[in-house]
C-alpha cells in the first residue's frame, strides 16, 4: 500500500538524504522500516500487514457485494502512472468510491498499485493457506469524511483498501493490456506517464466479487499506520506469463541515469501474525469455509466440556 508518494516526493525534495525505505537493503528493509517509521514496529498484539489467510475465519452473513460506484465508466480527464521506486502506481483522479459490504462509511478511490517477486518466485503480501500467489493488485480508498492522508491515517478505519491476488494463465488479459502497454515508459524510478482513464471494473474478476475476506490490518508500507479495513477478493485476476514478467524484469528501484541498475523485485513486506484479531469470511466466500465458523468453534468448546467437564467459554 502506497499513499504517501505526493508526500514523500515533497519530502525528498526539501531533504534529499532522509532515509527512505526499500526491500533489499539491510539498512532499509522491511525490518529496519521501524528504525525510520516508528508505527511500522509490530508491537504485540498490533495489527499489521499483510497476514497469512487460514482456516481461523468467522463467516459473516452481513458481508455481501461491495458498493463500487463509477468502476463500470470511463472517467473522464487523465490518469497517472509512475514508478516511484517502490511499486508502480495508477493514481486514478476523483469520481470513483466503494461502499456497503460492511465498510463503515464511504471511501474515494485514490490509487491502484501492485505487488510482485521475481522471474523464479511469488511476490503477493497476503498469503491464502501460505500459498503467496504471483502478485497482488491494491486498490486504495481514502474515507471521505477525512481531508488528508495523516488524518485518515489517525483512524483506524481511515482506509479501505481492495486486494486482489493476480495468478497467471497463457493467454494475456486483454484488460490489463491498459497497464502492460504503459509499463515501458514508468520502467525507472520517478518516471511517470499519462493514461487514458478506462473502466477499472474491467481489471476485476467478473464473477464471484461476494466472496471475499474481512479484516483490520495496516498500511504495508511506511508509515505502516494500523488504518486499514481489507478486504481480499478470493478469486484472483488472470494475467499471461509475459504481463507477468513486464513487472518482475523490466521496472527497476533506480533511476535511468543511475550507476548502477536495480531491478525492483519482491517488494512486498514480511507477513504478520494475526493475534486477537478476527478475520471474517463473507456470506459467499468458498475456498477457506473455515473450521472456525461459529457453530464448529461452539460445537468444539461444548465437546471439551463434555470431555473434561470444565467450563472455560
Ligand atoms: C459482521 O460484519 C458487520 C459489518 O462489518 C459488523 O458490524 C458485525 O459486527 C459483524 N458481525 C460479527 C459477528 O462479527
Ligand atoms: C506460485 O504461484 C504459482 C502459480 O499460481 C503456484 O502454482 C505456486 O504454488 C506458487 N508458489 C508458492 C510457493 O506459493
Ligand atoms: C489534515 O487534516 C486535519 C484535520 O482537518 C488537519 O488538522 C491537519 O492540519 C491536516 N494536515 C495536513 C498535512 O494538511
Ligand atoms: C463462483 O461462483 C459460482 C456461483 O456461486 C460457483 O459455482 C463457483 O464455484 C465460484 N467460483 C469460484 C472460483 O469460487
Ligand atoms: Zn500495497
């Protein structure tokens, strides 16, 4: 998740040696991010992204289909997208929003980014039952009661954010070819072109957006501030082998003049452990129809009663 690239533009313009953040370097991994970002410490007991999905869901009848209004038309003005060294980034213009599907209020689309690894390995953030899928595509809405980033991010619920894994097929995805086309002018850090706005609704599955996940986490990169509700889509989109690629070989953390060239690779950061927090399944969600759905959990706790007598609901 990246929201701050307006921000963190402005800051390495007036102070260009402050530390930024990256993925590979000790100095500067997602490890040492809290050395710089104090909220990206995970505390005990905190709630950060992403996390591995198991089996450990409570399905939720209210979590029905998301409201996502404007997605099905062609906005109208520009669109943006960049390199900004960290992942490349659809930055979409205002008359966009989700809602319903339990988010507590209504959210404006601000960007869409991705997350990847590299030519041999998988580059998701979340993992579904550990499998870590090829990549993972973000959608990140703001609230709209709040007037800035820092104070959505002050809001445990500030953010909505929609995450769709991305598995790969032979054939290329003809909607994704808006993104693929563009790849090659955004392939170094800070560069940045103009797109013609298309529905964004057609980069999403086309069936089955009731199945998802629910749960509270936190932005997955600096300032990793715990003000996210997810929500991951269970059915992934479908992209070729060679749309693929474009991202894991040919976008590059450095800039064009720059010494020496760095692919950006797998930059996703390190899972998180779940700790008291709930993740939800919605009313139509398949793959992890877990064995922890209220009525299993209950019959579970009244076998141990029955068991060993004791009563510790
Ligand atoms: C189900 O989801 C709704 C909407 O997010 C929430 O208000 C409610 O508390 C949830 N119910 C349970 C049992 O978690
Ligand atoms: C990586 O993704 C491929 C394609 O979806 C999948 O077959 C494989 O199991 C994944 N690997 C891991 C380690 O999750
Ligand atoms: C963001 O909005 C809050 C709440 O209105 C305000 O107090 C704060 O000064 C704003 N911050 C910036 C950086 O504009
Ligand atoms: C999508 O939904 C249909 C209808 O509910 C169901 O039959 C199908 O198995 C679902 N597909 C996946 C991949 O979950
Ligand atoms: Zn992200």
């Amino acid at each position: 998740m990246m929201v701050r690239s307006a921000a963190l533009l402005v800051v390495l313009v007036l102070c260009a040696d402050s530390q930024d953040y990256c993925y590979h370097e000790p100095d500067c991994d997602p490890y040492a991010w809290g050395d710089f970002f104090p909220s990206c410490h995970p505390l005990l007991g905190g709630h950060h992204s992403p996390i591995n999905l198991d089996h450990h869901m409570v399905r939720n009848l209210s979590l029905g289909l998301l409201h996502l209004e404007g997605f099905d038309e062609t906005q109208t003005g520009q669109w943006t997208l960049e390199n900004d060294g960290h992942s490349v980034l659809l930055q979409v213009g205002s008359g966009m929003s989700v809602s319903g599907g339990g988010l507590p209020g209504v959210y404006h689309t601000v960007q869409v980014h991705f997350h990847w690894g590299d030519p041999s390995t998988n580059g998701s953030e979340h993992t579904v039952d550990g499998r870590r899928y090829p990549m993972e595509m973000h959608i990140v809405n703001m609230k709209s009661i709040h007037p800035n980033v820092s104070a959505a991010e002050e809001d445990p619920t500030g953010f909505a954010v929609l995450g769709f894994f991305i598995d790969v097929v032979y054939a290329d995805n003809v909607h994704f070819s808006h993104i693929s086309q563009k790849l090659s002018s955004v392939a170094y850090r800070g560069q940045m072109t103009g797109i013609k706005p298309f529905p964004l609704l057609s980069l999403l599955p086309k069936l089955n957006m009731s199945q998802y996940y629910r749960y509270s986490g936190s932005l997955t990169t600096p300032p990793c501030s715990q003000a996210v509700v997810w929500t991951l889509y269970e059915v992934p989109i479908y992209i070729s082998w060679s749309q693929l690629a474009q991202f894991t070989s040919q976008i590059f953390s450095t800039e064009e003049d720059a010494a020496q060239v760095t692919p950006l690779q797998n930059n996703f950061r390190h899972l998180h452990t779940r700790f008291s927090r709930t993740v939800s399944a919605s009313r139509d969600a398949r793959l992890l129809r877990g064995t922890a759905d209220p009525l299993t959990l209950l019959s579970m706790r009244l076998l141990h009663i029955v068991v060993l007598g004791q009563f510790y609901l």
